[in-house]
C-alpha cells in the first residue's frame, strides 16, 4: 500500500513528494501500521529495496517529524 502512495504523489518534485507521502501516513495510518512499515523497511529487514524511493524518502521525513503540518491539519472527508 505504501508503494501505490508514493506512486499518487511521483508527479510532484521528489522533495515536495516525500514530504506529502510522510503526511499522508502520518495523517491516515494508524501506529500499528506505520509501525509495521517501519519494520518492513528496516535496512535489517532485506525488504529496502522493494519499496518505492518516495515511500523511504517519505518514511525518512515521517521519522524526523518533517511533514506538512498545514495539510496534516485540514480535515478530511467523511
């Protein structure tokens, strides 16, 4: 799921997209599941180099509390 994320924001500039991906999971994943990711993406784990450049990049921004506060504030639908 988290590579299919990556791939909704490859339009935009890296930089800019990293920062969206690590907001998006940030915003919608609950902690079990970006626990699980950060598992899964773990150098240890032998899984890095199936996920999409975006998603560690992303994943990387979510760890350093890097994301989009303004967009991690708006509401969502529902």
């Amino acid at each position: 799921m988290g590579n299919d994320i990556a791939r909704q924001f490859g339009h935009l500039e890296p930089e800019k997209a990293a920062v969206q991906v690590g907001t998006h999971i940030e915003k919608f994943w609950d902690p079990r599941m970006r626990r699980n990711l950060h598992e899964l993406l773990a150098p240890a784990s032998g899984h890095l180099d199936e996920a999409d450049p975006l998603l560690v990049a992303g994943l990387r921004r979510l760890e350093r509390d890097d994301t989009d506060d303004a967009e991690r504030r708006k509401p969502t639908g529902g």
